[in-house]
C-alpha cells in the first residue's frame, strides 16, 4: 500500500499536504540575474503569487527600476537584498486564511512616497487575520501628492480593489468628493434640517448622514467661521447658562417642562411660542400663540428656548414676521441634532433609527449603496459566483500557459542538434502552428 505520493506538486501522505521540497529548492537556487530578460522573468514568477506577499511594489522596486529605458544594468546590494527577499518570501508559509462571511472585514492602507499598500482581514475572536494583500506604483503626478492625498488614494484604491468583499458589508460609509463637501455642510447646517448650530453638531449631523469628510472637523468648524447669519447673531456667554440641578431617574415623555417664549414681533397675529420639553429625550414640541399665561418659568425648557431662538434669528427674514412659519423647521433641525447629555439625537432616541435629511436625496450614488447593502444574501451569492469565475480563468490560463511550453518543448527536441531550421536563426522566435490543438485544449 502506498503510504506517500505527489499530487499536483504536493506530497500527500498520512501527516498531511506538504509542499514537495524539490519545487521549494528550484526557487532558493535560483542565481543573481545577469541581465533584464532574467529580471523579468523572475517579477513575472514572483507577480503571480503578490496576493501572497505584503508590500510586494515596495520589496520589487530596486528590480522594476531596472526594467526601465536607457536604464544601465547595475545589479548592487539593494537589488540583491530585492530578490533575496522575494526568493524567501515564496519558500515561506504564508499566513493568508480564507474569508469568512459571517465576520467583518477590515481593510489597512499604508501609502509610501512611491507606493500604496493595503490588506484586507478580519478579525475573529479578537485575533487578525489577513486574506488579501494588495499593492501599486504610484505615478509621477500621484508622487507630487501631499501626505493626506496620499493617504486618501490609498483608501480609494484599497475600496476599489477590495470592492467585490465590502460592498455588502455593513461598514460601508459614502467618503464626500471634494466638490460635494460644501453641498453638503450647507444642507447640515444652513438649511432648515440644518438649524446653524456649532461645528461639533454639524459634524455630528454629517456623520449621522452616512458620510465622511477626511477633514470634517476643520471644514465644519471653518463653515460654521464663515456662515454670515451665525455672525450677525453673535453666540450665549456664560452669564445666560442654566445653572446644573439634580439628576431625574424617569423614562420618556413621563415628564416635560413647559414655558413661554417672548416677545417676538407680531407674526400672523403671534405674538409668544409655547414650548415643551421632555427632560429624558430632549424632545421638543412648540406651538406659536397669540396670548401668554406663564407664571414662572422652567430652567428645562430656557435650554431649549435658546437654542429655538437662535435657530429663528439666522433663518427669518430680514422684517422678522415670518417667525411663526419657520417655527416647524426650526423644531425638525433642533430634533435632528446631536445631543451631548443623550450621545445621540432625540430623533433617533425616540424612533430608534436615523432620520433620512433631504441631503441624501440629492446624492442619489450614496443611497445606491444603501439600497444594495439591503440584500447582503444576494451580495454574496453574487460575489462568489464572481470570486468562482476568476478562480477558474486564472487555472484555464495556466493549462494553456503549460500546453505551450510542452509544444516548444516538443519542438525543439524534434530538431536536430547542432543544426537550424532555414530562415530562422538561434535567437529568433519558435513558428509553432496551434490551431488544431488550441480548439482540443478549448482555449
């Protein structure tokens, strides 16, 4: 009974599949190259197993410089260094695992002044581990970029090349193009869901959307400097904070405090706003009135008439008469924003969801993805249909790879020695006639 036998260039035998060490030493005695043809031929070896191989653009660039035009061959201690580290990295075990659906990916870039490296893992068990690793050059104008562009082309390089993996993933967060990001501050703070509140609950408000600024922080705090109504109105010194009272252990809407707002100029016959608010939730209800019957006020709901007040002063006319028609939008902005004492908006406290702002309408590709991350059972089925489809192109384009060379083979032994085909001369390429074979092996 045979207890050892090699299969597809593997020993199997009753400890397991192992790697036939003979392949192993072919690699590790592979001499120095003595000119290009040899380096290219060795990064084409090498390039088909770079998923394998962290930072492979980084390891090969000593090589790939000689590869270029009017370039001299001068093999020294950095090329060197190159290819014995490449030599090692395809005798070694890998560490790459498959994926598994049922967890989260997580992707790591790492930009260069001449590369971009990425990964692609998981993590399971509070354990990392890594399924794919990816890498590329970076072009002349892509090496003028600064450090943060370089950081944000890595990001999109790593989403494009990882794309089939994450777009049904649950981490998929819309990064703004340059040329949004200003459309869409404007919707987070200046129109009515926005309600000109400071830097920090704009960006919030951002965030809740379902989007990303490399810089948001900046660019709100810098809107929020340049919004020209935020400084007509001017802000609330310490002199008009609540002073802190005790804790009130209570659920939702079991109590409200209520209290008038005044004076306010005559506005369709309105001259007052009655507010409520809830002391868990921070949820506001206000109704404009004609008449005002408050006997003493509520240090709950002063908090909240500020910030309503300030909300109508940047969003009314310049005659002030329209106050009372502003007074839902005012609401819908203040009930949307983020609340420091709550870690969330009362919207979202309330429902338990994120209210959709008009400003995801107008980016209609953000909702695509929304709207494919819904079905992540088709997504996948999807992805390893296509995953399946690769797999078996690249062991078609190996059969064909190998057909090849047992024809030239095949060829070259049938000459005889010491002697040239006429017409052709030593160095010059092989006429081999594939037709009939090629339709055999279904190329």
């Amino acid at each position: 009974m045979v207890s050892e036998g090699i299969v597809l260039g593997h020993v199997v035998s009753e400890k397991g599949i192992q790697v036939d060490k003979a392949k192993v030493d072919v690699i590790s005695r592979i001499p120095y190259p003595t000119n290009q043809k040899e380096v290219r031929g060795f990064l084409g070896h090498a390039g088909f197993y770079r998923r394998f191989i962290e930072d492979f653009v980084k390891i090969a660039q000593p090589l790939t410089r000689l590869m270029q035009n009017d370039v001299d061959f001068i093999f020294d201690e950095a090329c060197q260094g190159a290819f014995q580290l490449l030599k090692d990295k395809l005798v070694s075990s890998h560490i790459i695992r498959a994926l598994d659906w049922k967890h989260r990916f997580e992707v790591m870039c790492d930009p260069s002044d001449y590369a971009v490296g990425t990964v692609l893992g998981q993590r399971i068990d509070g354990k990392s581990y890594v399924i794919f690793y990816a890498s590329k050059t970076l072009n002349q104008a892509q090496k003028n970029y600064d450090t943060t562009e370089k950081e944000m082309l890595a990001v999109v390089y790593s989403f494009e090349k990882f794309r089939p993996y994450l777009l049904g993933s649950k981490v998929i967060r819309r990064c703004i193009p340059e040329w949004e990001q200003r459309d869409v501050l404007y919707h987070c703070h200046t129109l009515a869901c926005g309600g000109h509140f400071g830097p920090r609950k704009t960006a919030r408000k951002v965030l809740d959307s379902g989007f990303y600024l490399p810089s948001l922080n900046n660019d709100a705090y810098e809107f929020c400097q340049n919004c020209g109504r935020c400084q007509q109105t001017g802000g609330i010194s310490t002199h008009d904070e609540m002073p802190e009272v005790p804790v009130i252990v209570c659920e939702v809407f079991d109590v409200w405090g209520m209290d008038f707002m005044s004076p306010f100029p005559s506005s369709y016959e309105n001259l007052y706003i009655l507010v409520a608010v809830d002391y868990v939730s921070k949820w506001i209800e206000a109704k404009a009135t004609a008449t005002c019957e408050a006997k003493e006020s509520n240090g709950q709901a002063e908090i909240s008439n500020r910030e309503i007040k300030g909300i109508l002063e940047k969003t009314v006319n310049p005659l002030r008469k329209d106050w009372s028609k502003r007074l839902d939008d005012a609401l819908w902005a203040y009930r949307t924003a983020f609340k420091t004492p709550i870690g969330m908006s009362p919207y979202r406290l309330v429902f338990r969801k994120m209210c959709h702002l008009p400003v995801g309408v107008e980016h209609r590709e953000y909702w695509e993805v929304r709207e494919t991350n819904m079905k992540p059972q088709t997504c996948e089925e999807e992805r390893k249909l296509q995953l399946q489809e690769l797999e078996e192109l690249r062991l078609e384009s190996y059969d064909v790879a190998m057909w090849y060379k047992e024809k030239t083979k095949l060829w070259h032994d049938k000459k005889p020695p010491g002697q040239g085909v006429a017409g052709w001369s030593e160095s010059a390429p092989v006429p081999i006639t594939v037709e009939a074979d090629a339709r055999k092996a279904k190329v």
